[in-house]
C-alpha cells in the first residue's frame, strides 16, 4: 500500500492522485473497502485475502519476493545463503529493526516465529509448505542475527517458500499468543494498529520508526464487508478510496 499510493495527499485522495508527476506528497490516509476477515486475525491460521492485507500493513517478511522485478528481495532478511546441496539454507538479519513496541527483533524472534509456524501440533496454515521440508528443531538460532534452516530434504526454492509468497510468516516477538495477536498487531511492519473492530473495520498509522523509513501515507483505514456489491457502492459514494 505504502508503495502503491505514495501519492495520496489528503483523506478524500485516490491511490492514483498525484503520483503521476514529481515526488509524491506525504501524509493522508488511505481508505479501503475489502473482504471481512473469515475469522481471528492470527498469523497461525489465517488463510483468506481480508486477513493477509491486514497482515501485510503490521508485519514483514524474511524476504519479500517482487513479482513485478522477478527476483527475491531483502527484507528481515540481509542475506541468505545454503550449504552447497540445498539442505542447511543460512538467513543474516537486518540490523536496528524494532518492534512495533520497541523491542528489538533478534534471532530469537524469528526461531520462535518458525517453530510455531512448523510446529505439526498447531493448526498453522504454513504447515501445507513446510510439511517434509522443515520441522521445528530445524529452525536454528546460530547468534544473535543469524538464523539457520536444517531441511528435511534439499531445497532450491527454500527462500521462496519463507519469502512473502507464504503470507503467514510475518516475524513476531518471542513468546507472543497467537491466538491474542489481533489485539494488537505488534510486529515490524510499516504500519501500527490504531483500532480494530471485528466484523467491521481497522485503521492503522504510519510506524516512525520503521526500518525501511516512514512511509509516505500516515495512516490506512479498512473497511470491511461481506460482500462485492456493497464494496462498490461504497467506492462510488466516496466513503472509500
């Protein structure tokens, strides 16, 4: 979103507004009609378009997988590199990262965002990709910003599976309640929780801190509903953007 409508100036501007020509204006808010989430926004379990955009304003991703350049970015993640034969793949994390409350994003974050998600006891939606290829004693820490993945079997495409391509694998805190998580968003994303109403909305504000620098809109606000029809209705009363 950040990317796709820097040029939104004002709360009544369009996503095309004013990025056709010079740099795009800063602040504003961008207002969007989707799908109501199908259930509990938590990384773990979600499987459905409402949730994942909501996902994608709060957390990031190891990798971020550009489909229009056609090639694996950096994101968390520096670097990557494997073993020689695809089995161990070696993941060097960004430096200065913070969480959404401060804290600092280490590699801890990250072995226990793998393990819940590869975890075969829990119900995550993650497990139809790493089901054969990695478990949970697989994720680990080698310091403080190094994270290593021992496969159950050579992988080439391993940093696409993990890459933003698998939209549940968002970083966490150590130690977070997944089943809690939508009560406050909290990861390293772009965008912080403000309000989240279930069933009907969520608006979220433009982290200062973030890595990648502040991102040009100052807030994003979903609307959501239960169907197409109304979502049309809405963009052309002007309520959404």
């Amino acid at each position: 979103i950040c990317a796709a409508a820097g040029g939104a100036n004002s709360s009544h501007s369009s996503a095309g507004g004013s990025g056709s020509s010079g740099a795009p204006t800063k602040g504003g808010t961008l207002r969007l009609a989707q799908q109501v989430p199908a259930a509990a926004v938590n990384p773990l379990t979600i499987a459905d378009q409402g949730a994942a955009n909501l996902l994608a304003q709060a957390g990031d991703f190891l990798v971020f997988d550009n489909s229009q350049a056609g090639q694996l970015q950096p994101m968390l993640a520096t670097s990557w590199s494997h073993n020689g034969d695809g089995t161990v793949w070696t993941f060097k994390l960004r430096q200065g990262v913070k969480f959404h409350d401060g804290s600092p994003m280490t590699a801890d974050d990250v072995v226990y965002t793998f393990q819940q998600q590869s975890d075969p006891h829990n119900a995550a939606n993650a497990l139809s990709t790493f089901a054969g290829v990695l478990r949970p004693d697989g994720v680990q820490k080698v310091d403080a910003s190094t994270v290593a993945f021992h496969l159950e079997s050579a992988v080439g495409t391993f940093p696409y599976i993990i890459s933003s391509d698998n939209y549940n694998m968002i970083i966490v805190p150590k130690g977070t309640d997944f089943s809690q998580w939508q009560k406050t968003f909290i990861g390293t994303g772009p965008f912080k929780l403000k309000t989240y109403s279930q069933n009907n909305s969520a608006s979220f504000v433009a982290n200062p801190d973030y890595w990648g620098g502040k991102p040009h809109l100052a807030s994003t606000v979903f609307n959501f509903y239960s169907s197409q029809s109304p979502q049309i209705l809405a963009l052309q009363g002007g309520t959404v953007d």
